[in-house]
C-alpha cells in the first residue's frame, strides 16, 4: 500500500508576488492575479513614516473578501525595530495565512516569534516563514529548519533574499549566480531535511523575461518549490517553470499504475517499461500528481 502524502505540504507556492502595503492599488490588483500566494510587504518596500499608513491599508484590505484559493503572507518589520510590535500586533488582528520574519539570523528568531503568536492564542493555521538573507543566517540554515519541527513551532517556508546577502557579502549580481550557488544549496538541503518549502529569490530586472526565464529554470532545477515575486508580469513564467510538465505528470502516472499492479504488492523495486523504479519514486509520483491536480482545479471551467 502506498504513503499517504501529506497535504500540508502542498500548498501550491510557484509563484508568490511580494506586494508593497502602502501600495492600495496593487492590494486590489492581488485579488485579479494567477499568483499562489502574495505577500503584503511592511518592511522594504515601506518607508517608515509611511509604515503606519501600511498597517492600515493591509486592516481594510483583510476586510475585504478574502484573496480565493492565494496564500496571505505579511512580512513584517524586524521585532526588535520600532515597528516590530505594531506590525506582530496587526497580524494577530487580521490572521494572515503567514507572517514572514526578516532577516532570520538563527533558530531562536523563529522560536521567539512563535511564542509571541501562542501567548496571543493564534490560531496553529496561522503559519511562520522565514527570509533567509544574511551570512548568518545561511551559515545557521540547517539549525533554522531544525527548528521548524519543534513542537509548537509554526515554521512553513524558508524565502531567499539575495539582494541583502549579496549587500552583506559583496558578491556581484552576475547571470547564472555561481558564486551564490553553494548558498542556495545549503538551504535546499534544509529545507529537505526537515519537510519545509523553500522559495528562490527575487530577479531584480522583470523587463528581462530571458534572463527570469533562466533563473526559474535554474532554480527549478535546484530543488525549489517556487519564486519569490516582484511584478506580476512574472507570475506566469514562474507558474510554468515550478509546476510539473505534461512529461512529468504521465511519467508520475505510469509509476502510480504500475505500483496499483496486484504483482507489486509488498514490492519496494518493480520492473516498469524497462526501468527500476523503487517505491521512493512512488511517493514522489503521488506528490506531483497532487500538485497537477491543485494546479488543475485553481483553473476557470
């Protein structure tokens, strides 16, 4: 009999657009996109006379019928900022599907964000994501994730933030990324360890559909399970590039059938069409036939 894939896992993270909060116009744009979830941005994209402002839009905006079947991430300020308590205040009021911390440095980040969520009764739903964009935070990425599966901790999703670790480290922003490569990997192998997503990093440039088209095949290729956005332009080609091809679902099909075969019952390797294919493949093949069948039904009859 085959694992039961667990559903938790398969929120449908291509393509997340990060929109600004002081941004009205851009909040009600959100509700008209192919994204899969959004993040409503307090921090960059906020200066800070106008963060109070933001709080506000993002009240009226959560008043407004809910974004259907997006994921609602805020990102707040830094706890340990002047804003950082106002911020985790409205997020509690509202109750996104995640508030996203930055600049995670270290486990206890997380660790402390969700203590302040459980003292005020959040809902367990309510989810932590975790901008992984300093030294030290890819330096202490595993030790993050670990924490992920403490008890209690709410952690969902790792995002990459390259423009800050590319500030912090002096690494050029160069096509094909290869001296941010080993970073990026060591947060897939996090990621991997512990049952989390993992979310690539912005491309600066959205007037440059070749050079985004590269980077999402490249991160694809990596192991992530989708992009961090910055202009809707690019919700496409990110949906294209993290969900699986035509191929890849009869491919995961052909494997599924093969397993249902009362001759592969109690087999962990069966022959199919010439190729061994273990029961690994199996849980994968399910994975993927579950995120097919989420992308199908997100579509209009």
């Amino acid at each position: 009999m085959s694992r039961t894939v667990p559903l938790r896992s398969f929120n449908l993270r291509r393509s997340v657009l990060s929109v600004p909060a002081i941004n009205l116009r851009a909040l009600e744009k959100a509700h008209s996109l192919d994204g899969d979830a959004v993040i409503l941005d307090l921090e960059d994209s906020v200066a800070p006379e106008k963060k109070a402002e933001a709080r506000e839009n993002l009240r009226r905006f959560f008043a407004w019928p809910p974004l259907e079947g997006k994921e609602r991430i805020i990102r707040i300020n830094s706890l340990s900022s002047e804003f950082g308590e106002a911020d985790l205040d409205l997020v509690k009021d509202v109750l996104p599907d995640a508030v996203l911390l930055p600049k995670v440095d270290e486990p206890q980040d997380v660790m402390a964000a969700g203590d302040l969520l459980a003292e005020a009764d959040a809902p367990e739903e309510l989810r932590i994501w975790a901008m992984i964009e300093t030294p030290r935070g890819v330096l202490n990425v595993g030790a993050i994730a670990e924490a992920g599966r403490t008890p209690g901790s709410r952690l969902d999703c790792l995002v990459v933030g390259l423009n800050d670790l590319r500030k912090e480290t002096g690494v050029l922003p160069q096509p094909g990324r290869s001296y941010l490569v080993p970073w990026l990997m060591q947060v897939i192998l996090a990621v991997k360890a512990y049952g989390l997503d993992a979310l690539d990093s912005v491309f600066n440039d959205f007037k440059d559909s070749e050079g985004f088209d590269a980077e999402c095949g490249q991160g694809r290729a990596m192991g992530f399970t989708g992009k961090m956005l910055i202009h809707p332009s690019q919700i496409a080609a990110a949906n294209r590039h993290f969900g699986p091809s035509a191929e890849e679902i009869r491919e995961a099909e052909a494997i599924i059938s093969a397993f249902a075969d009362p001759e592969a019952e109690g087999l962990n390797v069966i022959n199919a069409g010439g190729r061994m294919i273990e029961r690994l493949h199996l849980v994968q093949a399910e994975a993927l036939v579950h995120k097919a069948r989420l992308i199908s039904a997100r579509k209009p009859a």
